[in-house]
C-alpha cells in the first residue's frame, strides 16, 4: 500500500467504518423489523381467527345482537390496525345480516369498512355489497354514487359488473340515456359474455 493511500485510509477510516457498519447492521435491522412485523401479523391472524369462531358464529346463530356484533368488530379491527385479513370476516359477517333482513347493520358494518380499509381493491368489493344494501334500502342516489365513485377510482377489477350495476340503477331512477350510456358502455368494452348479454337484454327491454 502507498503513502498516499495509507493517508487517506487514516483520514477517512472513521467515515469508511461508519459506512462498513451501516452496511452490516442494515440487514440485521431489516431482518429484525421484518420478523417483528410477521409476529405482528401471526398474532392478528390469530385474534381474527377467535373472532370467527366466537362473535361470527354467534351472530350467525342469533346469539348476538347486529349492534353487539359491530361494535366488537370495530374493536378488532383498531386491535389490528385494519389488517387485511378482517376482510372476508367484515363481508361474511355483512351476507348474515343481509339474510337476516338486518340491512341497517349490514349498512353499517360495510360503511366501516369503507371507512377504515385503504386498499383500492378492497374497496371495490366492499363497495359493491354495500351498493347493493343501498338499492334494498331505497337509497339509490348513494348506490349511485358510490358505483361512479369506484369507477373513478381506475381499480380496473369487477367493472363490467359496476356499469352494469349503474346501468340499472339509472334506470330504474327513470334517466334512459344515462342508463343505455352504462350498458353501451359494457358491449363495447367488456369480454365477458355474461355482462354483455345482460347489458343487451336491458337495453332491449322497455
């Protein structure tokens, strides 16, 4: 090794062996950070699991009041900071009370889930349910607008099925040209051979 680089190394070996450490230790913090958030999550999954079990189950059979329920599940998910995993349990727990003729609940429980999930393809399936609870609720103006909402929000999953779903809407709210708009829409858009022939079948109809 010369003199000048023996210079160098002493000069700069604080800054080279702040740099060796940072390099070493970054896995290691990276590792630590990453087994803490998987031991997060185990024991998430495991809460949400009792919670189906017990409170689920319990609605499901009449032994919990909807109002009981949805304050339970409320909860949960601030005990889980929102974790994902709560999902089919939110949407199950909203199918019950729908059969239940519960759709206030229903309403309620899907509208915190919109409130509190961020993930764009979580909202969609919340918020097609929950449009379908506002058309049984009479309120067609919030179906509406929560459907032209999704759209907007280009998750590019279940479209055909949420033009079809305005397609109808608009309809039935007697505003003709919005609704061939939303089916016109599905024809000329669409692959799927299901929507298209409901989209044809409405555009048919009188």
């Amino acid at each position: 090794m010369s003199l000048d680089s023996d210079i160098i190394l002493k000069k700069y070996r604080g800054p080279i062996i702040a740099g060796i450490v940072v390099l070493l230790a970054f896995p290691l913090v990276y590792g630590v950070y990453n087994n803490l958030k998987e031991k997060r999550q185990a024991k998430y999954g495991d809460q949400i699991f009792a919670f189906s079990q017990k409170e689920l189950k319990e609605l499901k059979d009449g032994s919990l009041k909807p109002s009981d329920f949805i304050n339970s599940f409320s909860k949960l998910q601030e005990d889980s900071s929102n974790f994902g995993a709560n999902l089919p349990v939110l949407l199950e727990a909203a199918e019950i009370l729908n059969e239940k003729n519960e759709l206030a609940a229903a309403k309620e429980i899907l509208e915190l889930g919109q409130k509190n999930y961020t993930n764009k393809y979580a909202k969609i399936l919340l918020g097609l349910r929950l449009s379908a609870v506002y058309e049984d609720l009479g309120e067609n103006d919030k179906a509406i607008t929560l459907l032209e909402e999704m759209i907007d929000s280009k998750a590019k999953i279940l479209e055909g099925k949420i033009y079809l779903d305005l397609g109808r809407l608009y309809k039935k709210a007697n505003n003709p040209a919005k609704a061939k708009e939303k089916f016109q829409y599905v024809l000329n858009s669409f692959d799927e051979e299901v929507y298209k022939k409901l989209a044809q079948l409405n555009l048919q109809a009188k």
